[in-house]
C-alpha cells in the first residue's frame, strides 16, 4: 500500500499576520485537509492570527522560518519575505536567504510597504490577489 504525503505549503507573514490569514482562509477554503498548511510568523502575533485562520501548525521567528522553508513544497507569502529587513525591520536577511535559497516554489504577492515598487501588476485587492494566485499556481494539488 502506497501512503500518500500531503502537499506542505507554508505560508509566511509579519507585523499582524492579516495577509497570512486570507491566504490560509482562501486555501482552506480550496484544498480542505488535502494539504498541510505552516503558518510562519516573523512574530508570535502574526502566527497566532493565521493559526486562528486554521493552519495547521505555526512557528515564529528567524530560526523556524530557516528550518523549516528547507522542508516544504511551496512557500505564499507577500514579496517581502526576500528582502532583508522588509516589514519595518522583521524580516531579518537569515529569514530572506532562507526563503530564497529554499528549494520549494515559491509564490509572492506583490505587496510591499517598503521603498520598492513591483511595475506590471494589477492592483487587485488582496482576496482577488489570491483567487488568482491559486488558480495560476496550485492547480496542480
């Protein structure tokens, strides 16, 4: 008998956690318990809201970011998580190199409230941002 390993996608967010949680919402939503969804803070604060979006495990902090990016299949979260220092200072570059170095895909929002502007995007609002981020990039799971 042949046991089946469930997709892990990990989803990474900052300051309150609030673009984490439509992402795990809107996964849920889709996927059900076909996937394993991570939530990983760059603060307790930011996990415990995406765990309150019903992950189904969480972590914060440089070290579990950079443990645990290396184990899954995909990592969603807003493009600051590959830029040291992004989030007013919580993305540390241990966090950045992780994620970049990791080798699951990788799918980033094209949000920023730092000094970087991304030119060719739509401007969806955020629930829209990720209908289509699910629909381009997980319709494979």
């Amino acid at each position: 008998m042949e046991i089946k390993k469930r997709t892990a996608v990990c989803v990474i967010d900052g300051q309150g956690g609030g673009i984490g949680s439509v992402i795990i919402k809107k996964l849920k939503e889709r996927f059900g318990e076909r996937i394993e969804i991570l939530a990983l803070g760059t603060n307790a604060i930011a996990t415990a809201q995406m765990l309150k979006a019903r992950a189904n495990k969480g972590a914060s902090g440089s070290n579990a970011i950079a443990w645990t990016t290396r184990r899954v299949d995909v990592i969603i979260g807003p493009v600051g998580i590959i830029i040291p220092n992004a989030m007013m200072g919580e993305v540390t570059p241990v966090m950045a190199q992780a994620v970049s170095e990791s080798p699951a895909k990788k799918i980033l929002l094209p949000l920023t409230q730092d000094n970087l502007e991304i030119v060719g995007t739509t401007g969806l609002p955020l629930p829209e941002m990720v209908d289509e981020l699910l629909d381009k990039n997980l319709s494979f799971l």
